[in-house]
C-alpha cells in the first residue's frame, strides 16, 4: 500500500459491489466527484529551495483540540459494512496517529462506546460529532447530549443536505439500507422503540440561520458547519457565531455540478478573513493535495473515502498505515517545499498553469 489509490484497489478486490459503490459514488453524473480530484491536479506547485530544517512540525491546535497532523477524518457513514469492528477499528486508528476523528451521527457503533474505546487505549479521544439538525428538536438535543457525554469536543452540523443526494449507483444497486444486523447506534431508542434504522434519519428542507441560532444557544462546543460553499454564506456564519467552517461539496454526493472545494477555496478564505478556521475536504488523496489547501489559507483537510478503502482494506491497521503514508507525504511534500512548519505554507507556493491543457 503505497498510496491511497493501492488500498481503494485493494478495498474493491475485496468488497461487495454493492457497497464499493457506495463508497465510491456520488450524485447524478458525479462531476464534482471528479472534479474534486481534478483540481487537486491542476495546480502546481512552486517550491523555494535552501530554506532546510531537519525536522518539519506538523501538529495543529484546532477549535480547542490538539492534533498531530492537520489532516482529519470526515465524516462517514457506516463503517462496519466494511470492517467488523466497525468506527471502533477507524477510531483506534486515528487516536494512534493522534489524528481529529469526525464521528458521523449515522455510525454503526454508537459514540460513546467509540470514545470507550479510545480512552481504553490511553490515548486522548479527539473526537468530534456530525449531526444533521433533525425536524424534532428534542431527538436534536438528545443527539447532542449523547456527543456532549462521549466528550466529543465540537460539533459539525452538515448542511447542505436538506434532501438526500441522489446517489443513482445506490438506486441502481438496490442499495437503502444497512444489512441485516447493523444499525445507526446513535439513533437508537431517541423515541420509544426506535432501533437504529436508516430511515430514521430525517433531512431537514427547513433548515435555515434560525436552527443555527438555536443551537448556538444549546450547546457550548464549539460548532462547525459542514457544506458551505458560497463565500456569501461563510460571511453569514462568522456573523451568526459559528466557530469553524468545514468546505465540502460532500465529496460530490450531495448537488452535482458543483465546483470542486479546492477551487472555491481562495474566495472562501478571502471572506472568512481569518475570523474562523476553514477546514477543505474533498478529492485530498495526497500529501501535496494537502499542501496546495494549507498554503491557500485551510487550516486542515479532511478525508473521507481514503478511510473507507483503508478500512475494508486491513481494519484498524488499515487506517493506521493510511495516516502514517499520508504524514509521510505531507512531511515530504514540506521538506521539498522548503517549509518546516505549516506557517510556510504560503499562497507563492502553489500556481494555476498559465499555459498547456
Ligand atoms: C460521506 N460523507 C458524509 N458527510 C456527512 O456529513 N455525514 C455522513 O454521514 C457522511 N457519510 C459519508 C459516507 C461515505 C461513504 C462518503 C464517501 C462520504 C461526506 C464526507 O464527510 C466528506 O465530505 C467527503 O467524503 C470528502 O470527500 P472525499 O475525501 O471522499 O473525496
């Protein structure tokens, strides 16, 4: 496994499927889905040379939360239709690379038993929750109490689903719901006699700046929105309070034809002005994709399928040899850069092509 594309190859050699596109699929015609990777691509970068050190620093400080790497786990949903162990193989993982864990409210281990298992190890949980903001407040705020009691130390609502993308790989396959014998721990008992099914994950079509000043009020985490894209509505944000920003087009599963995150970022960054930190997922498959992100303003990058094929490929293993061949690169891609810490991470480091294809 030399690099992230060797462990989605050998995820697929391995999975159903059925659930490899799952993974790998995003909506309609999946454009963003490319173009996510695409652009990581096109941009070049342009390294200053005799500037060596010989260690890099790469840890973060980050909304409270300290981390090894600036590169953190998205959310995603489902980890034990790949992986027996499930979010508690990914999360070991992530603890031991020292890695910020997004749990996904549709886990199929519920957060507080991931945030046992964690502090089992004696390692220092750095877990964060994502919640989509359900029509019923009070199944929302039982959802947060149960975040709250794991010691997860932010909360990431995603917002651009006000309906469920439409994933026409999953429609073709058949694919709605989980196998026999999984659920989505987090929902289960919210209402009497509730047993943790899919369905039982409402999109919210209401949602608006209101719920975001509600939840303000709800919780003091710290709250990070998942999914804004318009530099319009990251100025909203930093005006309604929200601490962080997460740029993500849902690695293109929510609206197709979107731009690729990557590009979006400059302006983004422009109108965020430094207030918040902005975190970019989206098509980061390499340690210089990271780059490009950090030097145009990120703060870090978050992954999400790179996990999945990690997981199916070799389990908790798995997903510790991706963190550390991502560190590898990203410490790499520094030295070549002529960066020892992050901070050198700079815009003149990175180039749109002025010529060629
Ligand atoms: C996701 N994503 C996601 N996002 C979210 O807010 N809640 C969720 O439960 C999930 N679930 C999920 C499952 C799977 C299988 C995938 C691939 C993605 C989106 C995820 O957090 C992230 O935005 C993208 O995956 C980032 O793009 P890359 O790294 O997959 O290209």
């Amino acid at each position: 496994m030399l690099t992230v594309h060797d462990f989605e190859t050998a995820a697929r050699a391995k999975l159903d499927p059925v659930h490899a596109d799952f993974i790998a699929g995003g909506a309609r015609d999946e454009i963003t889905v490319r173009a996510n990777e695409a652009a990581f691509g096109r941009l070049q970068l342009l390294p200053r040379v005799l500037r060596g050190s010989a260690v890099r620093e790469l840890d973060i400080a980050l909304l409270g939360s300290r981390a090894s790497m600036p590169i953190l786990l998205s959310p995603t949903a489902f980890h034990k239709l790949v992986d027996p162990e499930g979010e508690l193989a990914t999360a070991r993982a992530a603890a031991a690379a020292g890695a910020i864990m997004i749990v996904s409210m549709a886990s199929t281990v519920a957060v507080g038993d991931i945030a046992d298992a964690v502090r089992a190890m004696g390692a220092d949980a750095q877990l964060w929750f994502q919640l989509y903001i359900q029509p019923d407040r009070e199944i929302t705020e039982t959802l947060i109490r149960r975040a709250t009691d794991a010691g997860c130390s932010a909360l990431v609502v995603t917002v651009d689903s006000p309906v469920l993308g439409a994933g026409e790989r999953n429609r073709r396959n058949g694919f709605h719901d989980l196998p026999p014998g999984l659920r989505c721990e987090n929902l289960v008992d919210l209402r009497d006699g509730e047993r943790g099914h899919v369905r039982q994950i409402a999109m919210s079509p209401e949602l608006n700046w209101q719920h975001i000043d509600w939840l303000r009020r709800t919780t003091s985490l710290p709250i990070v929105l998942k999914g804004v894209l318009h530099p319009e509505d990251a100025r909203l944000a930093v005006r309604h309070g929200v601490d962080g920003l997460l740029l993500s087009n849902h690695g293109g599963r929510q609206l197709d034809t979107v731009p690729a995150t990557l590009e979006l970022l400059p302006e983004f960054v422009a109108a965020v002005a430094g207030r918040i930190p902005v975190i970019l997922d989206g098509g980061v498959r390499r340690g210089t994709d990271a780059v490009k992100a950090l030097a145009l303003g990120a703060s870090a990058v978050g992954i999400g399928r790179p996990v999945m094929w990690a997981l199916a490929e070799g389990g908790e293993d798995g997903v510790r040899r991706l963190l550390e061949l991502l560190r590898d690169e990203l410490d790499d891609t520094l030295a070549l850069c002529g960066a020892s810490r992050l901070a050198d991470l700079t815009p003149e480091l990175v180039r749109v092509p002025t010529w060629g294809p």
